[in-house]
C-alpha cells in the first residue's frame, strides 16, 4: 500500500492567484442593441457620465469592445450578470 509523501513540491509560477490580481469586465458589440440603449445601461448600472458611456458606447461600436468595470472577482461576476440581465454581451478577462 503507498504511502502519501512526506511533502509535496508545487512548482512556483510567479503569478498571484487570479482573484488576487483583479478581473475586467468587457462589452462586447452586437447587432442586436442600439447604441443609445448601450448608453442608457451604462449610465444605470456603473453611474458614467453621459460623455463616458458615450466613449465606451463608441468603442465598443468602433473597436468591438470596451473594458467598462474592474475589481475583485465577485463584484466584476455580478457586474457581468447585470449587463447581461440587460441584454448586452459581456465577459471577464483577468488583470
């Protein structure tokens, strides 16, 4: 019968733990909304200015997305679902 080890090596990656190092949450375009509704949701759920969720509106539009939040992993989650409760399409990409 094997014995468990005294130790166990883990290899050291260099990185912090991806909740520690902070999660962006980006609005991705769509040919579904309208840009004054993309507008609208940004200055509902994050409190933009209108020239801000005007900027970030344009981006997505433009670029085809925009980073519009940041923070720990469970406020950029809720952020996340929020958009989509709204019907924009949204993701979170780790910092």
């Amino acid at each position: 019968m094997p014995l468990a080890p005294d130790r166990i090596h883990r290899p050291d990656t260099g990185d912090a733990p991806a909740t520690d190092r902070g999660w962006q949450v980006v609005v991705w375009n769509d040919p579904v909304n309208l840009m004054s509704y993309v507008v609208y949701v940004l200055r509902k759920l994050f409190g933009h200015s209108l020239e801000e969720a005007t900027r970030l509106m344009l981006a997505v539009h433009h670029e085809g997305r925009a980073v519009v939040a940041h923070g720990p992993l469970e406020k950029a989650e809720s952020d996340c679902h929020r958009l989509h409760h709204h019907g924009l399409w949204a993701t979170l990409e780790r910092l």
